[in-house]
C-alpha cells in the first residue's frame, strides 16, 4: 500500500518480535520501509534454507500492490505483512496455493479484528477484500512462487484516517481510528490473526469445505446483488455465498452459476495511484 510520500515511520507502535513469532512463525521480519512487503516475501521464498512460516512487516510501503495491478494507499505505520508458507503437494509442479486459501485468510482476518474490536462487524468481500459497514478496512493478496510456496499479503487500515487518502479513495475506505477512535496495536492483531490463519490452512488443506460455515457467518454479499468482472464478461446476479472449493456462486436470469475467478470491482474503478 502507498503512503501520500514515503514519510518516517511512526515509532507510536512497536512490535515486540518475540511475541509474533510465538504465534506460530519460524522468522519474522521488521522493516522501517520497504517497497514491498510482497516482493521482500518472495525473496525469503525463494531461499531454501529460510524456515517457515516467515513473515516481513513494514512500517511503510513506497510501492505496495493489490491485485490485477492495483495499487493501494494506506497511512503509514499501519499494518502491512506479507507471510511465506509452504504449500500442500497436490500434483502440480510445483504446488499453487488453492484458491480457497484467499478466502481462508479473509475469514482469519476478519475473526481476528472481531475478536480485538467485539463493537465491529467485519465482512469478507469475495475474493480478497474486509469491510466494515461497506467500506474497504484490509486487502489480501495471495501469489504463488516458483519454489512451490504461496506468499500472503496483508495490509489493514489499523492507524490514520481517509481524511488522508488521495482523492477518489475516501469514499471507499475506513480504519480502525475512523471506527473506534483509536489505534489497533500491529502486534496485538498479528498475534490474534496469524494462529487463526496458520490452523484454518491446515483445516482447509485437509477439507476444503470446513470453510464455508465460517466464510457464511462473515459473508459481506450473500443475498445483495453483485456484478462480476472477469475480462469483457460481466455476470450479475444475486449472491448465494461461496462452494466448498472457494468458488463465488450467483443466481443470474439464465440461472445458477459457480465462478472461481474474477473481481466484483469495475476495471473503471481499480485506483492505480494516479
């Protein structure tokens, strides 16, 4: 995510390391600033000899990414993370992370900020996106690497405010400040997100389906209409969750359909800092 200008950290908000790693990571790093958390992530992944699960913070972002080649902005010091795991051998060379897992760490994420903040309601925005109240708080990004290992990418608006924000982004935005008045301590939410994620993986590699009782009592869009994008197509209709392996389903006029891939932002409205 991209801060208005590559500004000092804010020290308001230490990390105590120890701490992190004792919610299940085998190395963490802490980075004043850093172009991105995502490609420092995938450096650690493609070295044999770096333990996992490994994690890189950074207090601020001077080149941070979304998906499809969106760009993101958010305060600085607010959390942003990037996770290296290995991934579950399934016949593929090397291994790709399953699709569902994007969802998993929607759910994660969103259960972990519920528990932290019980006054919130966080949502899950298939496929990658947590909102409260219609309004984006944290992104996800998940990419597999030639190593056959699946780097997550994180950033929650967990400091500053959209009164911040480039134009445009305002209206689309919130953070935990402009919510609750104050700050969610990165460390605190690390250490409450990051064991949700580590077991739920587990629980979906070994059944894909346990997700979807929990991806249900987070999920933003079941019953609303949406519309997705998926190159020239676009498929509307009513929302009726996810399927066992991650999959978006839709009530259209022509009927039921099942889409594993796609975004239900319009390409007119993907902000890539201008």
């Amino acid at each position: 995510m991209i801060p208005p200008a590559a500004a000092a950290p804010e020290p308001s908000d230490p990390i105590d390391p120890a701490m992190v790693r004792s919610a299940g990571l085998a190395r963490f790093e802490h980075l004043p600033v850093v172009d991105s958390t995502m490609e420092r992530a995938r450096d650690m992944a493609a070295d044999a000899s770096c333990p996992l699960p490994a994690a890189v913070v950074a207090d601020v972002q001077t080149r941070g990414r979304g998906q499809r080649g969106a760009r993101w902005w958010q305060a600085p010091g607010s959390l942003a993370v990037s996770l290296v795991v290995e991934v579950p051998a399934a016949g593929t060379a090397p291994p790709a992370p399953p699709a569902i897992w994007s969802l998993a760490c929607g759910v994660a994420l969103a259960e972990a900020i519920a528990a932290l903040e019980p006054g919130l309601d966080p949502l899950v925005r298939w496929p990658n996106d947590v909102e409260v109240g219609d309004r984006k708080l944290a992104g996800i990004l998940v990419e597999a690497t030639p190593a056959g290992r699946a780097v997550f990418g994180v950033g929650v608006n967990t400091t500053g405010s959209v009164r911040e924000a480039p134009p445009g982004l305002a209206r689309r935005l919130t953070t935990l400040p402009d919510l609750t008045g104050r700050v969610l301590p990165r460390g605190r939410l690390l250490g409450e997100f990051l064991p949700r994620l580590l077991r739920l993986l587990a629980e979906t590699a070994a059944d894909p389906g346990a997700l979807v009782p929990r991806y249900r009592a987070r999920c933003g869009l079941d019953g609303h209409a949406v519309t997705l994008h998926r190159g020239a197509e676009r498929i509307t209709g009513l929302c009726r969750g996810i399927a066992a392996d991650g999959g978006l389903v839709i009530d259209t006029a022509a009927g039921r359909v099942h889409v594993s891939s796609g975004s239900l932002t319009d390409p007119a409205d993907v902000w890539r800092g201008d």
